[in-house]
C-alpha cells in the first residue's frame, strides 16, 4: 500500500476538489450565511480602538483611505481585526475557533479579482481547514492549545487563511501545499490579554487573515515549505499543540463531514460561552423582574468554560473595560436584567462607560457561577445554564436552556439575523450593502465579488474617524 501523502498535500488536494467541484448545498448556504454575518460584524468594528490602530498603522506605508487600494495582506489585516472586534462573529465547539472572522476577510480582500463562486467556496475551505486544525488539539473536550496560552483563532485560523487566498490565487496542488506549510511558520497569537486585559484579541483575526495571504503569496513565487510541516518531529501539530494532538482530525472525512455546519451565529456581542445565561437573565427581565428585586443570582455552567467567563471572580465581577466584560458572566448577565439592547444585549450596552455604572457592578457581585452537573456532563455538544435568581421576597425563580441560541440546535431565524446585521451595519450606505444581501441569497451582484468593496471602504473611511472604541 503506498504511503499517504502529507498532510498539507491531503488538504490542497480538498481545497481544489471543492473549488472545481462546489459545496454540497448546506455548506454553501453556511457559507453564505457566514459572509453577510462577517461582513456586519467588520461594519461594526470598524470604529473600534484596535481597527483603528489597524488602520492608522497600514497608513504609514500606505496612504489613502480606500481599503480597496491596500495590498491583499494588508486589507486582510485592518478586515479580520474588525471582523473579530467585539467578539461578535461566530465560533465553533469545543475547538473555540472563530473560523469566519479569518475566513471571510481573506476572501474579501482578494474579492477584486475573485468572481462570486470562488469566492464562497474558497471561504468554505478555509473555515473547514481552521476548524479541523482546532479538531486536531482536542484532548477529550479542552482545548490542548488553549492549555498553553494559545489563541486558537489566531494559530487555526493561518491555516484556514492559506487555503483561503490560495484558491482565490490560483494555486495548483503544489504551491497551494506549500502555501498550508509555510503558514505553519507564521502561526501565533497569546490568550495572555483576555486573562489581564488588553486589546490585542481582535488583532490575532486579522495577523491570521494577513499571514495567510501572505504564505500564499510567497507560495506563489516559489518559496518553499516542509513537506511534513503539519505532522513532522519539529511541525506545527508537535511544536503547538504536543502529545495530545491529533493528524487524523485533519483529514477524517474530509469534504464529507464538514466542521462549519456546527458553528454558532451569534444573537449578542459577547463571548459565547456567556450567551445561555444571557439568554435566561433576558428571559427573567421579560417576566417583569427588575434589578433591584434580585438577592443573588447563580449559574450553572459546564465546568469548562469558568475560566474564561468566571475566573478570577473579582475581576469578571468588575470588569476593566466594556471589551473586557465580553468576557464575564456576572457582568454581561446583570446587563440583561437591566434590559440591554438587541436580542437580549447590544453592542451599546458594552461601552467602557457601562462597566463604571454602580448599578451594573453592584449587581454583577451578585452574580455567581459554578460548575453545573447536568451542564458539565452534555457539554460540548450542548452549551446549556441553569440560573436561579433568589428574590428578596424570599422566592426563587429557576430557568433553564439546554443549548445556546444560535447553535445549529436553535438556529437564529432568517428575521433574528437580518436585524443583527442591519444594526451592525446602520452606518454604511444602503445601497452599497445591496450586493451583500443578493451574495446571501446565492444571487450575486453582476459585477462579481467586487460589488462587495464599496461598502467596506466606508467602513474602512470609519475607522480614521471615530473617536472611541464602541
């Protein structure tokens, strides 16, 4: 029996059957849910502190403020630090990768020569890429990557980026292989900042679109990679992720099963391990419960994700800043008892303003969370909460949801994600965000993917504008 080949061969060999062939029809519908999702989220982010030293940055060597002139890398890096801006693109369990903010901006930074199909189907694969990458660090259901203080949007999503702009390149089998190897090269990102503070989260997104782009084009002069870079003694499966990792997560029914179709869209702006208990404490609100009739809350939560959404107590009680507060519980739970924005709670309810209100504060140090039995044991493949809201009458009110809207269990409704992006994308021209919505209708723009650029030059435009983070 011959040897298999490499694993970065195995994946190429994937991008091009899909690029020649297309997407089974659930994917590319995936797809294009994906792309009018992303393209609202950059929108919304374009007016955010890191989109904005982005922006200011790629100014230095290169004037002018339409994103359509910059360099494919460099239009890649300011769309995937918007795209990921306010945590509100979508994100896959348990590898807790965000493949579309990687994906999407890739894409539509090559969209000037890119016709609409490619453009799709390039983004598909490298989603699926990110996403099997992200497979391949699972040690039962954490994260091997996460372990080690690795972003695991950042390091999956070079990979998934390479793919990306090298089928919109052109690739053949060869180069587009040592495109997927050189990118192991460029891999990086910390968690060090969700943990202390920080803003360079969202920065890892768009560092991942542009190394990406960048490997592939370095691909397509003639540098070379490691045929073994996934898999070798010193590759990036060994090298990142360790004992644990896992190369037949890569390939096992690859084009087959596909990864993507388990992502969750987001219904509000923050982490998504927060999103059940949002959702309870918007339902609690709905029943007509005000702040000040609350004792205590508490949260049962799957064990995995209080360290990321509980840990340390005190400061996910009082959180630095309004993007810190993505990020905590108690915080974005008691501003859904208050009534937030949106679905349950909007991207002005997480203003750094928000996280000084006395109200907020005293009521997220009454917000307690701990690991829930029932929760812990169906997770990863359900993301459920239990909270109980003591009152101070004496009685207890007790919600419970056993998935998270927005996961393939509870889709958002076609009417839910039509106002997410209307609101994300309320600043930009009307007419301009026409080609977006016939993309996600498969109905593309008879200019091609480039109808998409107008739009995005003025959130682009934004970004030397606006004077603080949203």
């Amino acid at each position: 029996m011959p040897e298999p080949a490499p694993l970065v061969r195995q994946l190429a060999d994937f991008a091009l059957r899909c690029q020649r062939l297309g997407l089974p029809e659930a994917v590319e519908r995936r797809t294009a849910l994906a792309l009018l999702d992303t393209y609202g989220c950059i929108a919304a982010g374009a007016s955010t502190d890191p989109a904005r030293a982005v922006a200011r940055h790629l100014a230095e060597d290169h004037p002018g403020r339409a994103l359509r002139e910059l360099p494919r890398a460099a239009a890649a890096r300011w769309l995937g630090t918007a795209a990921h801006a306010h945590d509100y693109d979508d994100a896959q369990l348990p590898t807790m990768v965000h493949p579309s903010a990687v994906a999407v901006p890739t894409a539509l930074a090559h969209a000037r020569e890119a016709p609409a199909d490619q453009l799709l189907r390039a983004t598909a694969v490298g989603a699926e890429i990110a996403l099997r990458a992200g497979a391949a660090a699972l040690d039962g259901n954490d994260s091997a990557l996460f372990d080690r203080g690795l972003h695991m949007t950042s390091l999956c999503g070079t990979l998934g980026a390479a793919a990306t702009a090298g089928l919109l390149r052109g690739l053949d089998a060869e180069r587009l292989a040592h495109a997927l190897a050189i990118a192991t090269s460029l891999a990086s990102g910390l968690l060090e900042a969700n943990r202390v503070g920080g803003t360079v989260k969202p920065f890892h997104a768009g560092w991942a679109a542009a190394a990406g782009t960048t490997a592939a084009a370095l691909a397509a002069h003639g540098l070379t990679g490691a045929p073994t870079a996934l898999e070798g003694r010193f590759g990036y499966l060994n090298a990142f992720i360790g004992p644990h990792a896992s190369a037949e997560a890569l390939t096992e029914d690859l084009g087959e099963r596909w990864h993507y179709l388990a992502t969750v869209v987001k219904p509000y702006p923050t982490n998504g391990f927060t999103h059940p208990a949002v959702e309870l404490a918007t339902r609690l609100h709905a029943q007509g419960v005000r702040p000040d009739q609350i004792d205590t809350v508490h949260l049962d939560l799957p064990e995995p994700v209080l360290r990321t959404v509980a840990e340390p107590p005190a400061a996910k009680a009082a959180p630095p800043s309004g993007y810190a507060a993505r990020f905590s519980a108690p915080f974005t739970v008691a501003v859904a008892l208050h009534g937030g924005g949106g679905l349950g709670i909007a991207l002005e309810d997480l203003h750094d303003d928000a996280v000084r209100d006395p109200a907020l504060l005293a009521l997220a140090a009454r917000v307690h969370c701990r690991p829930g039995g029932r929760e812990s044991a169906a997770f990863p493949e359900h993301l459920g909460c239990t909270l109980r809201a003591r009152l101070r009458d004496g009685t207890v009110r007790t919600l419970r949801v056993a998935d998270t809207l927005g996961s393939p269990a509870r889709p958002l409704t076609p009417a839910q994600v039509d106002a997410k992006f209307t609101a994300n994308t309320a600043a930009l021209p009307a007419a301009a965000l026409a080609p977006v919505r016939a993309a996600t209708a498969l109905a593309p723009h008879p200019d091609g993917a480039v109808a998409l650029l107008p739009a995005l030059d003025a959130a682009f435009a934004a970004a030397f504008t606006a004077d603080t983070m949203s």
